[in-house]
C-alpha cells in the first residue's frame, strides 16, 4: 500500500505538473488580457500595470512564478476585483459548496433508494413509471426546469423566493440566517437533484440487477433473512463497489459551482463569479480556478482508487 | 418413522417464451425423522428445483409451485405466509448449494455471515455468536477457526468455503438439511472429506436430510431412501439396499449399470444412450421410452403411474403393469 500511494503521489505530481502548463500557456497565448480590455486606461498607464504585474516578462518566466507562486498557496491577484484570488475564492466557493453538498447527499440518497427498489421490483409498474420519470427529467434542459419551478413556486404561489442566497436587506443572524438560507436553497437544491439523480438511479439499478441475481444473494434468503437485508445488506454492498469510485469523482463538482444553476437563481457562488471573469478576461482568476479545479479532480481520483482499494476486499494491496 | 417432511404431488412449472417447462412434475415423496433421503438423476431432471420448491425460494418472474402440497412437521410450507416461511428457513430447514465458490457474498466476512442467523433466528448477542461461530468452524473440520472467521471468501479454498456453508446450514440446528450436490464443483479427496463431516455432524444431531446427488456412490455411502427423478417425475423410489440389489426401472439400472465398479475395468464405461429429452416437447408418454431397452407399444402413449412393488418399493414403468402386457 506504501510503495503504491508513492507511486500514485508521484504520477499526480506529474499530472498536475502537465496541466499547470496547458492552463498557463494556454490563457497566456490567448490575446488580450484584462489591461487590453479598460478602454479607459491611457497607453501609459497600461505599460504601467503591466509592469506591476509582471505582464511584459517572458512567458516562461511568468509560468515560473505563477506555479511558485502556487506552491505557495497564492493563486494570483484579480485585477478586475483588487482583490487575490484565494479571499474571492474564499467568498465564493462555500456558497457553491453549500449548494453542491447537500444537492450531492441527496442525489445520491434518492438515487440508492430508488435504484434498489426499482430493481428489486424490476418490470413493475413502479419501475416503470420510474423509468419514465428519469427519462423525463434527464431530457429537461436545467434552465427549463429551474424557470419553470421558479414560475410555479415563487412567481405563481409565493412560497419560496425566486433568487438568491438570503432575502434582501435581510440582518438576520444565527438560527434566523440558517432558516433563510435553507429557504433559499430549497430550489436550486431540487433542481440539482433532479437533474442528476436520473443517470446515478439507472445506474443503482442496473448494478442491483445484476447483484441480486448471484448465488449469494440466494444463500442470505435462504438463510431466513429479512428481504431488507437481503437486498440493503447483501445486495447493496456489492452494488456499490464500483460505485465508491464515483465518489471521489464528484470532488471537484462539489466546488466547482454550476455555472447554469447559480445564474439562475441567482446564487452567489464561484460559477457566477466565473462567469463574470470571463467577460472580463480576468485571467489570473480563470487561470487559478482552473487549476484549482485541475487539482480537486487528481486528488478526487485518489481518493476513488484509495476507496476502491479498501471497500472490496478482493482489490486489497 | 414419523415423517418430518411430507411432499403431495408437487408440481413447479415456469413459463418461458417457448412454452411452459414442467420442472417439478407431480412429486410425492416423504422423509422421515433422522432419514436420509437422496434424490438422483441425470442433469435438468428437477432435483434442485424439488430443493427450491421446498425452501420456497423458486426463482425468477416466471417460476412457481403451482399445484401440491409440502407438509413440513404437519405445517404446509405453501399455505404459511412469507413472513412465517422465512423464519424457518435457516433455522429448521436450512441448505447447502452446489456452488460453494459463489454461494457466499464476496464482501462479508466468513465470521459474519456465519453470525447473521444465529442472531437472526437463535437471538444471540454478538458475543454469544461469534463464540458459537468459532465452535462451528471448528466443529466442520477448519483449524485456525479465528483467522478463518475474519477473512473474507475469496481467501479460502474450495473445499473451506463449502464447510463454510454447512456450518451456516448447521448452526441454528435444523430439523432437515438440504445438500443439493454438495460436492459435484469439489476435486475428489476433499469430496470424501466433505461427506464425511456431513455424516459425522448428522449422526449427532439426528437430523433429517435430503441429499441430491448424481454420484451413486455417494447415495450407497449416505443414504437410507433412494429417490430416482427423470425429467421433473420419480420414477422409482425404495430403500437404499432393495433397491441397488433389485432396481426395477429401465432408467435406475442404467444408472446403477453406468456406475463404475472398482476391479472391474471395462473397455468403455457404460452410459445409458440418448439424452433426456427436452421438457418443452413432453407429450403423454412414458418419459424414458425413446432410451429404453425394454420399451412397450404402451409407453409411446400413455403415462405410467408410481405403483407399490414389493418390498416398500415403487416404480412407475409399464413393465410392471399387468394390464400393459395385453395391449
Ligand atoms: N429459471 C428457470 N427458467 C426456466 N427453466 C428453468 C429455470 N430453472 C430451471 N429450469 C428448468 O427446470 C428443469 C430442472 O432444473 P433443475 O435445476 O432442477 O435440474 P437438476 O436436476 O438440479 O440438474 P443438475 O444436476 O444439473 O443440477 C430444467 O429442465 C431447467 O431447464
Ligand atoms: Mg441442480
């Protein structure tokens, strides 16, 4: 296990390393940046700030820096915001992670649930009428859905608000803000459930189906267990192996915001921020997330190899 | 003896897109008190699912018991409900499969899953559990009963993993264990050792057991009632010495014929010609007409029913009908 995760280090080192360099030469060989763009700026000063920010060096030199700069923990200063990139991150990112955490805890949840007993009751007229709605809910666009749900329950029956992460103007502290933004989530949440939780449900299923089918599965019956057991103890164990690798895929999801969500219902998370950046050419701050997001997702599949690794005793190092 | 086990004309079909199979065709067997009961016959003939019918655990949409009987101490097993059934499986009816390597669940340790039915059905605590675990690993013939315990399937042998499952079978002390070819995936010295733990542990605990093997050897060594099934009927059924001295049926003879005799070496084993037919395309017939030596014009037609003969014997073949000998 040692000399594997030595291994394993080495290789995400060399990853990373390859990536820092598309993402850098990448953006840096994209013309124009964020002083370009200030049509208000004069010439001089335009040579000025690059100077200051060390825009006019050698792109190699500037690649140096950067990823020192990086080992450092500081990924950048935003020129658009004055602010650096790891306090914008700071702001953002928990908002997108709020969002994210508990829309991927119940993704999941539903997603176990259903897919057990769909297949369980494969053929059913349960399963069916399953099937139907995940195919329904998968081909909805987002945008659709969540406009659709702010129609029917914000504009139409006033029961939760449209946009948001707290009501405006609102001082509310403790318990209070807590219940504010639950109240705010509740939306986005579900529209993020629904989107997602189609594809893992089918694949729970299909898993299960295959599962409850071996000869183990005949032996816990036989063994007089309860049918729970059966199928959330025996079955399910075995269902999951291959999918404790998908959860450290979701890692980086669960920073990494959603552009299209967040737009929506007006969510103060990195997505937007993200955006905005865009339009901008704020490039430190695109730069960073990117790399960020480079990193989450190398350390995610660690985890998914290291999970793998210790749930199925048969892959044991 | 007083039977334990009471089967009346069971029948288990499935319903397939080819047609209905008749696994199970109108059985009616008993076993008694402390009896081993063996059912042979040749592969497809509806051993195993006479097995399933009676742990209720026939599977698939398409499969079920649709006619008979099972009279389990009195109790018929068809009429009780799920809930009632579950609670005797594993505690007074318990089973061993044919296939020890993929019989038990890869992820669960061996001690584990020899635990869940002992609390289940014998309401041990953990503790009271894992020390009648350790006795039972024991108990079926594996050293080192802790390490054994804590590791998980894929780290045992063959042969460990089915004693494995009869310590699971065994250990809420059933009334009747179900061996279905319990040795058929095993190589032969661990095959003997396998059947000798199993005798051993009956002769202790005076259970009942209904052994299916298509190893006659193994029915000679085990058995005190031998049952003989071609395709989902019996077709001759009697104690275990009559009948390996006089068996009657076509079919048991050329079983007992196919069997090879030590000191005896023959230029080719013997093997009864033709395959059992089909079950989509039985019509009214004597099943085993098409392979038998001593076929009558009557069994192309009419189906012969399972009729005492001599000596607690019974046999369903037209050569023992007397009505069958003038048509
Ligand atoms: N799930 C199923 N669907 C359809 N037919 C089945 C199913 N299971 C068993 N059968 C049929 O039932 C018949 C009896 O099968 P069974 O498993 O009882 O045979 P067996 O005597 O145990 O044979 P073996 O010695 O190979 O184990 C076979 O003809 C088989 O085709
Ligand atoms: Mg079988």
């Amino acid at each position: 296990m040692r000399t594997y995760l030595l291994r394993r280090c080495l290789y995400m080192i060399m990853i990373l390393l390859g990536a820092s360099m598309l993402i850098f030469f990448l953006y840096s060989l994209t013309p124009g940046d964020y002083v370009d763009n200030n049509m208000n700026l004069s010439e001089q000063r335009k040579a000025e700030l690059r100077e200051i920010h060390g825009l006019d060096r050698p792109i190699i030199e500037r690649y140096i820096n950067w990823m020192a700069n990086i080992f450092k923990g500081d990924f950048g200063y935003s020129l658009a915001q004055q602010r650096s990139v790891i306090d914008l991150f700071q702001d953002y990112i928990w908002n997108s992670f709020l969002l994210a955490v508990v829309a991927t805890f119940f993704t999941w949840f539903f997603a176990v649930v259903i897919g057990v007993l769909t297949a369980y009751k494969q053929y059913s007229l349960f399963d069916t009428l399953v099937m139907i709605g995940i195919f329904a809910a998968m081909s909805i666009p987002s945008f659709f859905i969540g406009l659709f749900l702010i129609k029917v329950f914000a504009v139409d029956l006033k029961l939760l608000p449209p946009g948001g992460m707290i009501t405006t103007g609102s001082r509310a502290v403790g318990w209070e803000y807590i219940k504010d933004v639950l109240h705010h989530m509740l939306l986005p949440v579900a529209v993020m459930v629904m989107l997602g939780v189609g594809s893992l449900t089918r694949y729970f299923r299909s898993n299960m189906l295959d599962v409850i089918k071996q000869d183990y599965v005949r032996t816990a019956r036989a063994k007089g267990l309860k049918e729970r057991s059966v199928l959330f103890r025996h079955a399910l164990k075995n269902a999951m192996l291959p999918a404790i690798t998908l959860v450290g895929f979701e890692l980086p999801g669960l920073f990494g915001g959603s552009i299209i969500i967040e737009k929506i219902f007006n969510w103060p998370g990195i997505g937007q921020l993200y955006m905005q950046s865009f339009t901008v050419r704020d490039y430190p701050l695109l730069m960073g997330f990117t790399m960020f997001i480079a990193i989450l997702t190398v350390i995610g599949t660690l985890i998914s190899d290291i999970l793998y690794h210790t749930s199925d005793p048969r892959v044991r190092l | 003896m007083k039977s334990l086990l009471k089967i009346n004309n069971l029948s288990t079909h499935f319903h397939t897109e080819a047609g209905p199979i008749k696994a199970v065709n109108d059985v009616s067997f008993r076993i008694g008190e402390g009896e081993t009961v063996c059912i042979v016959g040749e592969s497809g003939c509806g051993k195993s699912i006479t097995a399933m019918s009676v742990m209720g655990l026939v599977e698939g949409p398409n499969g079920r018991v649709v006619n008979g009987q099972i009279l389990f101490d009195g109790k018929d097993l068809l009429q009780i409900g799920k809930e009632e059934l579950r609670r005797i499986r594993g505690n007074d009816i318990s089973i061993i499969f044919q296939e020890p390597m993929s019989s038990l669940n890869p992820v669960i340790t061996i001690g584990k899953q020899i635990m869940e039915p002992l609390m289940l059905h014998q309401r041990l605590n953990k503790k009271q559990a894992y020390a009648r675990t350790i006795e039972l690993i024991e108990l079926v013939g594996i050293p080192r009963a802790e390490q054994i315990a804590s590791s998980y399937p894929h780290e045992l042998s063959g042969g460990m993993l089915q004693r494995i499952m009869i310590a699971i079978a065994i250990s809420c002390g059933p009334k009747l264990l179900i061996a279905d070819e319990p040795t058929t995936a095993l190589d032969v010295t661990i095959q003997a050792q396998v059947l000798e733990t199993l005798r051993q542990i009956k002769e202790q605990s005076k259970m009942s057991m209904m052994l299916i093997t298509h190893d006659l050897g193994v029915v000679a060594e085990m058995a005190d009632y031998v049952i003989v099934m071609y395709a989902g009927k019996i077709v001759e059924q009697g104690g275990v010495v009559e009948l390996f001295e006089h068996p009657k049926h076509p079919y048991t003879r050329g079983l007992l014929k196919s069997k090879p005799v030590i000191g005896q070496r023959l230029e080719q084993l013997y093997s009864i010609p033709g395959q059992v037919p089909n079950p989509l395309e039985l019509v009214e017939s004597c099943y085993f007409h098409d392979r038998c030596e001593s076929c009558l014009p009557v069994c192309h037609t009419r189906q012969p029913q399972l009729k005492k003969s001599g000596d607690g014997q019974q046999v369903a073949c037209w050569l023992y009908e007397e009505e069958a000998q003038y048509e």
